[in-house]
C-alpha cells in the first residue's frame, strides 16, 4: 500500500496545527483542508481508522479557523491590529 496520500494530508494538518505565526496560520488551514478533501477524491479506498482521522481533523481544523478569526474579532475590537 502507498503511505503517500496518507503522509500528505497527515503532515498538512500537522502543519495547521503547529503553526505559530499567526500571519501564516490561515493559509496552512486552508492547505490542510485542501489536502484532505484531495485525499478523499483518491479512489483507493480509506479505512475506518483513516475516516474517522480524517472526520477529527477536519473538526480540529474548523474549530482552529472559528477560534482564528474569534481573535482576529477581539483584536480588531481592542484596537490591535496584530492577530
């Protein structure tokens, strides 16, 4: 079995996840989401293990864009243009 699809979407939500610069972390979100939805466009086909991975994922990284832009709101409000 090729790893590769696996690894690719993998090592993009880890990327999402651990970004720390904060001018950067919409884009690796949207990279990560990219990446994910590619992985289930690839016929080969994805266990259960791998499904409900990429169902957690696809929450974690929904819930790090509303937290985002919840701070990007709070700061906008405070006057801090710095997200």
């Amino acid at each position: 079995m090729n790893n590769l699809p696996l690894s690719s979407w993998r090592t993009a939500y880890a990327s999402a996840i651990f970004e720390t610069d904060q001018n950067k972390i919409s884009l690796r979100i949207a990279d990560a989401l990219a990446v994910i939805e590619e992985r289930l466009r690839v016929p080969t086909d994805i266990g259960p293990v791998e499904q409900k991975s990429i169902e957690a994922a696809q929450s974690a990284l929904a819930t790090l864009k509303v937290e985002r832009a919840d701070r990007a709101i709070a700061a906008a409000a405070n006057g801090n243009s710095s997200h």
